[in-house]
C-alpha cells in the first residue's frame, strides 16, 4: 500500500494537480480583496451596454480590438455580470497557462534528463505574484499571457516538425494564435515581430549543425546597425515633427527597464494603481534594478554557460537560443517603439514577453542545475515572495455604491471625478449616474465619457441631483455655491446638493 501512495505522490500529474491548486488558492485570495479600478470598471460598464454601444465605445476607445469584449461577454451570459464572474475569465485562462507551462516542459525536454522542468515552470506561474494579481483581473493580460505561451510552443513545434498533416497543424495553430494575439492587443505585433526574429535566428543563425558562422555574421552586422542608427539618428524629433507620439501616461522607456523587468514579473507590481504601476517592494529593501541586475546577468550568464557546456546537446542549446532571444527581443522591441516617441512600455502590456522571460530564465536554471537541484533557486524564490510587502489599500467602490445607492429621493449621481463614476457606476443598482462636464478636460479621449449621455453641466444642475466630490475638493463647490449635505465612505467623500 505504501509503494502505490508513494507511486502517487511521484506521479507528475499528481503533482502538477497540487501546482494548480495551490495556484488556484492564491487566485481566489485576491479575487474579491479589491473592487475594480478604472480599467476593470471599463470592462464591466462596456459589455452591460447593447452590442451596438459596446462596439461604438471599444472604437471610441482606440486601445484595444473587441475580441476580449467579445469573449467575456460572451462569458457573462453564462455566469452573470458580476466582479467575481469577470475576474473568473482571467482566472480561468491564469490557471490554463500554468498547465500549458508545464506542458511545454514536459515535451521540449527529455524526461530521462530533466524530469521536472515542465512542474519548475509550472509552479514558477502558479506563484509568481505577477501572475497572480493578473490572473484576477477583468483584463485580457492572463489570455494574453496564455495565447503567448502557445504561440511560442506551435512555432517552435513548427520549425521542427516534418511534411504533412502534423505540419498543417502547427501552420494553422500558429495563424490562429498569431490572429487572436492581436485581436485581443494591438501591441502584440511586437511579440510576432520577436517571434519571427526568434525562428529566423533558430533556423539560420544556430541551426542543426550548430552555429552557422556567415549567418551570425549577417545577425551581428543587423544589431550593429540598429544600434547605431539608434544612437546617432534623432528619431523621436524626427516623429515629433510628424505630431506622432505614444501614449501621454508612460515616462520613456530606458535600456535598463529591461532588466527592472526581470523583477516585475519575479515578485509583481501594484497592479491596480493608476497609470504605470509601482513594483512590489520587499520587507528588507533591495533596489529594484540591482535585483533585476542580478536575475538578468543569472539569466545571461547561465545561457552563455549552456552554450558552452558539452554535456548539453546542441537541440537542447536551440530550444534555448529560441525562448531567451524571444524574450529578449520582445522587450528591445517595446524600447525601440519608445527611441520612436511612442511611449508604451507598461508590463501588463508585455505580458507576452514576460511569460517567455520567466520561463527562459527558469529554463536554463533546470537545464545547469542536475535534476532536484533546481529546487534549492525554488525555495530562494518562495521565500521572496513571502516578504513582500501587502500592497497597499485602496478605494472599494463596493462600499461607496452602497452608500449612494442608500440616499433617498436623488434625481441624479453626478461625480466630480470621472474615475470615481466610471468605477462606482458597475456596483451602482441606480443607472441614473454622471460626471460633472466642466472636468471633463482633465480627462481627454476618454471614451466612456459623453457629454450629451452621461456629462452634466454646472448650469444644468437641478434641485434633487446630488454633486459627489473628495472631501479634500469640497471646499471649492461649497464656494461655488453649493450646500454640503453629509459625508460618506468614512467621511473621505462629500454630498453637495444645488
């Protein structure tokens, strides 16, 4: 009897089950901590409008294609229009990356050499913290994430399969992945860019009889002239002239943010902070970048390593080659957008390069580090996520909708702040919600935002509408002539009447 239990505690699938749940548990720890921020709300307020709304406000919007509106809509008319049924769908593809990571270890790595590859890249998923808080957002990231994986392991399937039907497959596998990738975001064709770099270097540059030296030539010679064309060519005057930029929001992105990224998917970021979001940060402080350093150069120096070790064969060397220049690439892509004036390097919005950057670097880990010693960076890992620090607290609109949807005898909600609108108006039962128009120039191209729909001027303001405002700004409506009423959510927002 104890021979068949310890069978099965040995069993991978078994153990991958106890990855999944303990991925699971930590999923639904955070799904409800938190109401939805601004992007989230987004999602909920688009998909409770008709189908025809919905798509005129995604056009509006000019950020992301339909697809994930779309599918999570779709999504809705089976288990509702709630925050716990929304997060659900990126749940559910969170926990489907963490199989498909051990899948791909499974299968791209010989079991007699490196028997739990396919569980380290599953469990590294499973905890990271990154892929925790993204796993629980109503956001495409997690699907993102997951499309990502899949499209890394159908191309590299297809570049080594034979003629025929297997071949057929991984073709189409690949169009449809690439497809959905970018009908989900649209600054994911930086990842297929890196895709197509990756194969190319696969197939010429390192190829099956190893490196091929005219090739490598040709490769050097292009990263020669990016580089220099990069330093010496002023290209963001030149698109600024143009009237071209990126998105107003993100700071520039410089060369080392590649290796703050390092950190970010490692140990997470306060996801659901406005704008570019801030890292986790550890109970003892290390400095972000000297952690990212240290992680990229494990990373850089173990794939040099791989390189020249001879117990590696060389196939195992190109599977390699392919996932580190993939998320490397990925990444030099987004900086390069940036030396462009199109500013957009936000690590949920390269979820798709962080996914193959972990995976790359816990990769070449498991391939350096004999069988079970790869367990020894494990608990190093585990034990740095366990002194993170919580993350800070922020606003629940749950509790402000109930608060407001408890005033008696109101024509209309009005919000001084569109955020607080946007994000309240999801919990909200009444549908009879505003912003206070005068603002609205604070908030340009937002697409939820419509003056004659939801805007409300100063002048328009009537006897039973309801003026909600920080308490910190209410002085100036008091000042404008307008009469305090009471205050809620713990005395942080105030009631004005007209």
């Amino acid at each position: 009897m104890w021979q068949k239990i310890l069978k099965i505690l040995k069993n991978p699938l078994f153990i991958l089950a106890i990855i999944l749940i303990v991925g699971l548990v930590l999923r639904l720890l955070e799904i409800n901590r938190t109401s939805f921020w601004y992007d989230e709300a987004f999602t909920g307020d688009v998909i409770k409008m008709s189908w025809k709304d919905m798509f005129a406000v995604i056009a509006a919007d000019k950020v992301h294609p339909p697809l994930f509106y779309v599918l999570v809509r779709c999504w809705s008319l089976i288990f509702g229009i709630t925050q716990t049924s929304l997060r659900s769908f990126s749940l559910f593809f969170g926990l489907l990356g963490i199989g498909l990571a051990y899948f791909v270890g499974k299968d791209l790595f010989k079991k007699e050499k490196y028997p739990i590859t396919g569980l380290i890249f599953a469990l590294v998923i499973a905890i990271s913290p990154f892929f925790v808080s993204y796993s629980v957002e109503a956001r495409a990231y997690s699907f993102l994430a997951f499309l990502a994986l899949g499209l890394a392991y159908s191309v590299f399937k297809l570049l080594n399969s034979s003629e025929g039907k297997e071949r057929i497959t991984y073709i189409v596998m690949t169009i449809l992945l690439s497809l959905l990738l970018c009908g989900t975001h649209y600054l994911q064709i930086i990842y297929i860019f890196a895709i197509v770099c990756a194969s190319l270097i696969y197939k010429f540059v390192f190829g099956e009889k190893g490196i091929n030296k005219k090739w490598l030539y040709v490769f050097l010679g292009i990263v020669l002239a990016v580089t220099l064309a990069v330093i010496f060519i002023p290209f963001k005057s030149i698109v600024n002239s143009l009237g071209i930029s990126g998105m107003w929001w993100v700071p520039d992105m410089k060369f080392y943010d590649i290796v703050r990224a390092y950190y970010s998917y490692s140990l997470g970021v306060v996801r659901y902070m406005e704008g570019v979001p801030p890292v986790r940060e550890l109970i003892i402080h290390i400095p972000t970048l000297l952690f990212g350093a240290i992680m990229f150069f494990i990373h850089l120096i173990g794939y040099v390593w791989v390189l020249i070790s001879k117990r590696i064969d060389l196939e195992e060397k190109r599977k390699i080659i392919f996932f580190f220049v993939l998320g490397i690439i990925t990444f030099i892509g987004f900086y390069l957008l940036s030396v462009l004036n199109f500013n957009c390097f936000v690590e949920r919005y390269t979820i798709a390069g962080g996914i193959i950057l972990l995976i790359s670097f816990w990769m070449v880990l498991s391939l350096l580090l004999k069988k079970w010693f790869v367990l020894i960076p494990i608990g190093i890992y585990i034990a740095l996520i366990c002194m993170l620090k919580p993350m800070q607290a922020r606003l629940d609109y749950r509790v402000m909708a109930q608060e407001l949807d408890a005033l008696n005898n109101v024509t209309r909600y009005v919000f001084v702040s569109p955020t607080d609108m946007i994000d309240s108006q999801f919990y909200m039962s009444h549908s009879n919600v505003y912003y206070y128009y005068d603002n609205h120039g604070d908030y340009p191209g937002w697409a939820l935002l419509n003056e004659n729909v939801n805007g409300v001027k100063a002048t328009e303001l009537k006897i039973g509408d309801v003026l909600i405002v920080s308490i910190k700004d209410a002085q100036k409506y008091i000042d404008l002539g307008y009469t305090p009423s009471l205050e809620i959510y713990g005395g942080q927002f105030q009631i004005l009447k007209k």
